[in-house]
C-alpha cells in the first residue's frame, strides 16, 4: 500500500527523499505498479523499488540508506539522483574501512563511481563532502553544542532537498 501511494504522489512531485529504517514485510505484488509480469519483490528491495517508481516519473529521489537495501539499490542500474550514507554507512556499502581523510575522499569518488549524480557523505560533527560532476568540496558545519545526533541525518536531507527545490 505505502508504494502505491508513494506511486499516486510522484507525478506531483519534484523529489523523493527517502530516510530511515523499514519494517519487515512480506514479499510485494508490484505488477499493478510496475507491469504484469513483474514478479512479487523481497523486502530488502524496497528502496530499489521506490527508485524504480521515481525514474519511472522522472522524479529525483534522494536516499538516504543503509545496508543490503541501500546497496541493492545503488546497483541495480536505476537512476539515483543523490545518496547521503554516513561514514559508517558508506564503508558497509564500500566493503571497507574509512578511517582518514584520504580514505573518506576515496570513498566519495567510489561512491560516485556507483552512479548517483550527487554525493554527499557526512562526516558527524566534522562536517560534510559534496561530490557531483563538477567537483569535489569539504563543508564545515558552524560549532554548536550537541545535545542529541537523532535525526541531524534527516535534517541535513530536509535541508538540502529544500535548498535545491529552491533554487531548481
């Protein structure tokens, strides 16, 4: 149900973020959404299938993932127009450790390699890379005081998507 309705909002859309973990779930009929024929997908392929629905729209999607999921939909060939994996995330889908700075550009440009046009790879407290086609850049975010990381991944996807809708 939740896809079918993510499916009705897309032509009206000019983004899709999608952040988070998802529940378990059974395997879904999607030939409704996708065509007939198309067999009934596992639960890890749900953020493949949310790309599928937005490059079906030519909708942008923007994720924000972990694990098998954000992996199978990174190479499943699909357009994914940005990711924003944390460090931890992006050596889970690298398949290895990112530990100095050398290494967090590296992984930027094998995440790029992955296909999305966007990358943007948080750092925590220290900050953030952007990678496109243009280039490469290191954010530094302002010192605050920290009272909780929950939810700073979300917001830093909130923001980017509005600033982009905006000058879009």
């Amino acid at each position: 149900r939740m896809l079918a309705k993510v499916d009705s909002y897309l032509p009206r859309a000019k983004l899709l973020a999608v952040c988070g973990s998802y529940p378990p779930s059974r395997s879904t009929p999607l030939s409704s959404l996708l065509g007939e024929g198309t067999p009934p997908a596992p639960f890890d392929s749900h953020l493949t299938l949310l790309a599928q629905l937005a490059a079906r729209h030519k909708t942008p999607i923007l994720i924000d993932g972990k694990g098998r999921p954000f992996e199978m939909a990174l190479r499943a060939g699909v357009p994914v127009w940005c990711i924003k994996p944390n460090l931890d995330e992006a050596a889970q889908l690298l398949h290895r450790a990112i530990e100095t700075e050398a290494d967090e550009r590296r992984a930027l440009r094998a995440l790029r390699r992955l296909g999305p046009e966007i990358v943007l790879l948080s750092c925590g407290a220290r900050g953030l890379y952007l990678a496109t086609g243009e280039g490469e850049w290191k954010l530094t975010p302002p010192r605050i005081e920290e009272i909780s990381p929950v939810g700073s991944g979300d917001a830093l996807v909130g923001a980017f998507g509005a600033r982009w809708l905006e000058c879009g």
